[in-house]
C-alpha cells in the first residue's frame, strides 16, 4: 500500500487575518432570518388556507357541471327537433336500434329488450304505453351512444332480470335524460335505472322497485323536477363515483322524491339539495356524503380539522328523513343555508341524528333533529338560534316536540334535540316543550348553545340552558363511520 499522499496546492487568494463581524451586519443578517421565517409562515398559512377552503360550502363546480348537463341537453333536443323519426313496434327479443334519431316505442314483449348500439349519434324513445318483460338482462340497454332521451307517454313498465355485468332494468353507457307527462314503472332483481355517466330526471312520474339501487348515475344523477317513488334493498338514489375529481355529484333542485324503503337514502361524494319535497325512509344512513377518498387530516389555525371534498349542502326545499342509522351523515361536511329539514333519528345510541367530520355550518334555514343521546351532535358554528338539548328522559315515538316555531313529532323515541330557526332570536329565551309540557328552557346567550345528558360533557337535564355546557360542537374522533 503507497502510504504517501500527494498534496496539490489550489491557487487562491491569501487568507486574512478574521475581522470582528460589525453590529450593521448583525443587523443585517438578523433582518434576513426573520424575512425568510416570515415567508416560511405565509406559505404555511397559504396553504393551510388553501386546504380550509376546501372545507367551504361553495358548490360552484357542482353549478357548474350541472350547467354543462344542460348545454349538452339543449344541444340535443336541438337536434331531435329535426332528427329522422321511426316508430318500433316491439317484438320478443332484440329490439335493435342503430340509426340515430327519435323513435316512437308501442306494443309490448313478454321476452324481449331495446338494445341502441348508434355509435356517438344521438336518439330519442318515447315510450308509450309500453310493457317490456325480460329475464335475460337489461330492458332496455344502451351500448354505444353520446345521448340518449326517455319520453314517457301514458303508462310504461319495464320487469327484468339484469345480469353481473349489466346490472340496471334500464343500463346505459351514455348519458340518460327522462322527461315526459307519462309513468315509468320499474321492476328490477338488481338496479333500476343505472347509468355510467349522467343520468338526469326532468319530468314524469318514475316508480322503482329494485332488490338493490334505485337510480344511480355514476358521475352524476341530476334531479330537476319529476315524481320520483322508490323501494330499494340498498341504495335509492346514488351518484357512485368517488375515484375522480369533480364527479359523484347527487343535486335535486324540485320535484317530489319519495323512498319508502333504502339501506341508505341518498349517496354521493357531493350532495346539493337546492329545492323539492323529499321524504326517506332508511335502515341505515338517511342521507350520505361518503366515498372511499373521502378525507385527509390536516393542521388548521383551530387545531386539528377534516379536510374533505365529500359534502352535503341544503339551501332550499323540505327533507324529511327516517333513518335507523345515522340521519344526515358526511364524511366530510354539513352546510344548511336554507329550507326546511326533519330528522327523524335513530332509537339507539349507536348513530346519531346528525353525523360529520369536518365543519355543520348553518348560515340558514329551518332543522330540527331528534335522536338519542349518545351520539348526539350540534352545529359546529351558525349565524342563527341553535342548539343541542339532551333531555333527562326519553320520551314516546309520537311525542310533538316544539320550541318557538319549530315543531315536530318524530315517529321514534328519543332523548335528544337538536335545532336551528331564524326566529330563535340571540338574546331571547324559548321553552322546549313535549306534548305541550316545558321540559327545559333554553337561553340563547350565544347563537350556538347546548347541553348534555350523554356521549359527551355532562349537563343539567331540565332548568335553564346556556353555552357553558354545550356538547357536541365539534365532531368526536372516535365516531364510527359508514361508507
């Protein structure tokens, strides 16, 4: 081994003699530090704000989307008014329609199917008074078409047998849009209606019996009027895409929607609820904001938050839910800014009337929600009387609750009150009263108030109510979720 090493000398300039470091550099370089720790905390706060403001009850991608739905319907209907027009008499079988345009349907088939297979072109079927029976897959399958619209005229009813892979009485590869004076009667061994882009409903009257889903569009079902009634062994109304950015939205904005019977009444990443009279009944959860990527954890100013793009916003309309399971749930976050909503909650301390975990923001509206204890929860923050009253007793399915202008008469027990009027005033005090009787009054100090008996800080049950106490302001951690 050559232990000698071969020094090579890097010209340069001489080294100096060190100097002491002047108080105008110390300055100097003090006043630099703290620049970059500045903007070092801006850019955090940026961020954390960026990340807050996902948390927010702005449904304009929603807007628009259902905007560009429009558009796109309009488009249609542009080309429908002077498209080649057909009658199809049906006939057991394949009823196959590969040119595009309108298409008269009549008749009925014991055994047979509608199958559009048009390519990118656009058709039209206004069905009238039709009958389709098949036990063989979808009664009607849409594979290869850019828009297809369903007319209904008189009475129609559609009975089949999907299969695995098609899994809808009515499948569709392309968007669907219902619309009509008429009645769809819907019969399924798996989904009603399913869709795997949009699905749309403006008019007519829709009853599904389903052994699963309903109606499902998967990246959007967009309700704008209609007479919807539906019983369904799993989900009745579902937009199912919680994989893409912007899609699995579920938006009613009029229309009557009646679920008699669901595991879970509504379910989407985003739902928007602008207007209607909706009643759900539920095993499970009655309304649902839930996906699979629903949420992610990050530091807020306040401490830890949510995150989410999964959200349920209510701004207009009258909801009423039922629900064995949780009433109104998200994964995410909860905005009422108007309307009027019922939540008939679950008996048991399992779920809650009220279920989120990010932000219950309540700008707005009227809601007044009953349930047990346990899980019981308040807004996280409102602009308006609301409170959370966990009562000393449970009382009676059929008892009517009512505080200032607010009544309701849940159809299960309950021992849990949670609501929200305009007309409860700050300031002002109201008696919370059963079957007429005051069983607590509340004192609005603050607009957000509450007390507890259960699943939470302990209250007085009875007496006088005021912030000190409140229970359920923010979501618990340990909350069970349901997707």
């Amino acid at each position: 081994m050559n232990n000698n090493i071969e020094t090579v000398e890097v010209p340069g300039e001489p080294l100096k003699e060190k100097q002491p470091i002047s108080w105008q550099k110390i300055v100097a370089i003090c006043l630099a530090t703290a620049l970059v720790i500045g903007l070092g905390v801006a850019v955090a706060l940026e961020l954390i704000n960026k990340n807050n403001n996902q948390n927010t009850s702005d449904t304009s991608s929603v807007t628009e989307y259902v905007a560009e739905s429009d558009t796109s319907e309009e488009s249609s209907d542009s080309y429908f008014d002077t498209a080649p027009t057909y009658t199809l008499e049906l006939k057991d079988g394949e009823n196959l329609i590969n040119r595009p345009g309108v298409y008269t349907v009549t008749g009925s088939t014991s055994n047979g199917y509608i199958h559009i297979n048009t390519d990118e072109e656009k058709v039209k079927l206004i069905l009238t008074d039709v009958t389709i029976k098949y036990s063989g897959g979808p009664a009607i399958y849409v594979e290869s078409n850019k828009n297809v619209h369903i007319e209904t005229v008189g009475t129609n009813t559609l009975e089949a047998t999907p299969t695995e892979d098609l899994d809808g009485a009515i499948y569709s590869k392309a968007d669907l849009v219902f619309k009509g004076d008429g009645t769809l009667n819907i019969t399924s061994s798996i989904d009603g209606i399913h869709g795997t882009d949009d699905v749309k409903i403006k008019s007519g009257t829709i009853n599904v019996t389903a052994k699963e889903d309903g109606i499902k569009g998967k990246d959007a079902l967009i309700i704008k009027g209609g007479d919807i009634t539906i019983s369904a062994g799993d989900d009745a109304l579902k937009a199912s895409n919680d994989t893409e950015e912007g899609k699995g939205i579920l938006t009613i904005n009029d229309g009557t929607i009646n679920i008699t019977k669901s595991n879970e009444g509504l379910e989407a990443v985003q739902i928007v609820i602008t207007g209607g009279s909706i009643s759900v009944v539920s095993s499970d959860d009655g309304i649902n904001a839930a996906g699979d990527n629903c949420s992610s954890n990050a530091m807020s100013p306040t401490g830890n938050a949510s995150l989410t793009s999964c959200k349920l916003a209510i701004s207009g309309g009258e909801v009423k839910v039922n629900a064995a399971g949780d009433g109104l749930d998200a994964n995410g976050s909860i905005y009422l800014s108007g309307g009027t909503v019922y939540v008939d909650g679950p008996s048991n301390s399992g779920n809650g009337a009220l279920d989120y975990d990010g932000v219950f923001e309540i700008s707005g509206g009227t809601i007044i929600a009953t349930g047990m204890s346990g899980m019981a929860l308040n807004a996280s923050s409102a602009t308006q009387g609301s409170a959370l009253i966990n009562l000393s007793q449970t009382y009676a399915a059929g008892s009517t609750v009512t505080i200032g202008d607010v009544s309701f008469a849940p159809t299960k027990s309950f021992n849990s009150v949670m609501v929200s009027s305009s007309a409860l005033k700050k300031g002002e005090s109201y008696d919370l009263k059963v079957n007429g009787e005051t069983v607590q009054t509340v004192e609005f100090t603050d607009y957000l108030v509450g007390s507890g008996m259960g699943g939470g800080p302990a209250g007085q049950g009875g007496g006088q109510m005021g912030p000190g106490n409140q229970q359920g302001a923010q979501p618990q951690e340990n909350r069970r979720r349901m997707q």
